[in-house]
C-alpha cells in the first residue's frame, strides 16, 4: 500500500540553502514514492507572528514558488495552505479536548522558544497548544510518515500520545505515525552557527550571483588563519562545511591546501561561491519562469486543497461520530 507523508512549512519567505538541503530536497524524493501532503503552516506562523502578519500573504506566494522551482511538483504532491483547510481548526479542538496541559508544558520546544523569542510574547493559548494543531495537521490525512529532524521528535511523540489517548477513549479510530528521520548535511550560516532565517545568516536560492559571492566571502572561517601564511583547520570552518556540499569532488584537495597554506581564504571562498551560482542555475531560472505567471502560486493552492478536503471531510466524520458530535 502507498504510504501516506504529511509535511508542513512555516511560510517564512524565500527559502535557503539550509532549507534545501534539510527537507526540500527529502520531500522531492518522497513525492516520487509516496502519497504526499504538502502545507503551508500559516496559522502555525501565527503562533508566534501573530502582532505582524503583514507579510504572510506574500511569504506563503514566495515560498510555493520555491518549493515549485526545486522540483515540487503539483501533479504528484497535494500543496495546500493551511488556513484553507478549516476543517483542521475544528479536529484541533476536538483534540484539545483529550489532551492534558502537562503534557504541553513538557514538550522542550516550549520553554526553550519562550527564552529564544524574548521580544515576542508568546505566553498563549495559541503557542502552548501547537503540538496540538501539528497533531491535527497529521491526523487529518491520516499520515503514515511524517519528516522530521531530530528536534522535533518530543512533537510527533505528543501526536502519537494524543492517537493512543483517543483510541482508548473513543475506539480504535488512528494509526500512530511514524517519524522518517532525516539525515541531511548541517549547513552553516556565514557566521557558523546553522543557516537559519532567524539568524540573518542565510543564503536565500533566489541571491543574485554578486550576493551569493558577498555573503560566501563573509563567511566565518578558522581563526587561526589570520594571514596568508597561517596553516589552517579546515573542520574548524564554516566555508568548508559548505565545500562538503558543494565540493564533494575535489575536497581532499581544498583540505589539503588549507592544512599547507597553498591558498588564501579569499581563493578558497571565491570556488565555493562559484560553485553555489553555478548550482543555483536552473533553479533560479525555473523560479522566474514561474514569477512570470501570476497567481499561479494560488492555482497550485486550490488544486491540492481538492485533493486533501475529501480526505479531511471524512476523518472529520469519523471523529465527530466518535466524539458524540454528529
Ligand atoms: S582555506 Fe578554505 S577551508 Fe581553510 S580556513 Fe580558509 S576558507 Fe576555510
């Protein structure tokens, strides 16, 4: 039987390397396999945007377009906006119903976004009961396999609490999804801490070539190479954690003349740049490709809300019966 795969992205705007590399490049595969769900996690976005959403309507346009410039492809994977899908408010509420505060309160992600997001206040309903509304998001498709990286492991565990706490209360109604771990190289943001938005330390797949060069030049490298002269470490440098990626071929060789001081960061960043633009290529003429078609980002939208609202109308049904609601 196909195996069912639900993922979802918080729309943040123009996706990055670390994006690419972290789990576009495993829902590519998936789609190729498997039945796939894609959303776009708006109201997720809310949880912790919700004083500025300004920008979210023109986030969620920018990020479909990647995702469709990478090689998403809306024949085979259902891509749909989440708020489009009201029927996954209602299922989170039916489930906010049988799941205990504590078990909410435990999950790691709470406390440490609480430290993380200081200027934002996100002391809410909202933010506290989202494993909620992830539960719901992966029940409502009944998903067999949901992507993840290690961090949000506490999250899918809480899904599977609240499907054994329904089934017992309720009768045997969902299967327990299983986490498809993914193994994706760690890709360092210029200033060596993991690509992220968040950080202001990214390269966007849509940099012209000039930025991508000014952001790889930027990026931090071994310390003790303060001159020229200087041997360096190559693991101790963020460029060549991206060398690995993009370098793969001749990467003995990079490390070698790091170690020896044949060449000077400059050289050696100036190839990984080159190496970026060059990969970039046909992505980026896809992405204008599709700028040029207006709205298409929404039509692409509707046609996969029609394949996920039959699914969702009936899960809905059954939990409704089963929660005395029908
Ligand atoms: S030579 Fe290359 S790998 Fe070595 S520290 Fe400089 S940028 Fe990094």
């Amino acid at each position: 039987m196909t195996q069912r795969i639900l993922t979802g992205y918080r729309p943040t705007g123009k996706l990055h390397l670390g994006n690419l590399h972290g789990n576009l490049r495993g829902m590519i595969e998936l789609q190729e396999k498997a039945e796939c769900f894609f959303f776009i996690a708006d109201w997720h976005a809310l949880t912790t945007d919700y004083q500025d959403p300004s920008l979210l309507h023109a986030y969620i346009e920018e990020m479909v377009l990647d995702w469709l410039a990478a090689g998403i492809d809306p024949d085979k994977a259902a891509i749909y906006r989440q708020s489009d899908l009201p029927e996954v408010a209602e299922f989170q509420l039916y489930l906010s119903m049988i799941t205990p505060l504590g078990w909410l309160e435990r999950v790691p992600s709470f406390k440490e976004q609480q430290e993380q997001l200081q200027g934002k206040d996100i002391a809410t309903h909202g933010f506290l009961g989202y494993p909620v509304l992830q539960a719901a998001d992966i029940l409502m498709v009944r998903a067999d396999g949901v992507p993840v990286g290690e961090d949000q492991l506490p999250h899918l565990e809480l899904t599977r609490e609240i499907v054994r706490r329904f089934n017992f209360l309720y009768g045997e109604t969902f299967a327990e999804p299983r986490s498809l771990l993914s193994h994706s190289p760690r890709i360092p943001g210029t200033d060596g801490r993991k690509m992220s938005k968040s950080y202001g330390n990214y390269i966007s797949l849509t940099d012209p070539p000039d930025e991508i060069k000014r952001k790889v030049l930027s990026m931090i490298t071994d310390p003790a190479r303060r001159t020229r002269k200087d041997p360096g470490d190559p693991e101790k440098c963020s460029a060549f954690q991206l060398h690995k990626v993009y370098s793969a071929d001749g990467l003995a060789g990079i490390a070698e003349k790091c170690r020896t001081a044949a060449w000077g960061c400059v050289e050696c960043k100036g190839i990984l740049a080159e190496r970026v633009v060059e990969s970039l290529l046909p992505f980026q003429e896809r992405r204008r490709e599709l700028e040029s078609r207006p709205g298409f980002a929404w039509e692409v939208m509707e046609r996969g809300l029609a394949k996920v609202k039959p699914v969702a109308g009936g899960v809905l049904a059954d939990v409704r019966m089963r929660m005395g609601i029908d």
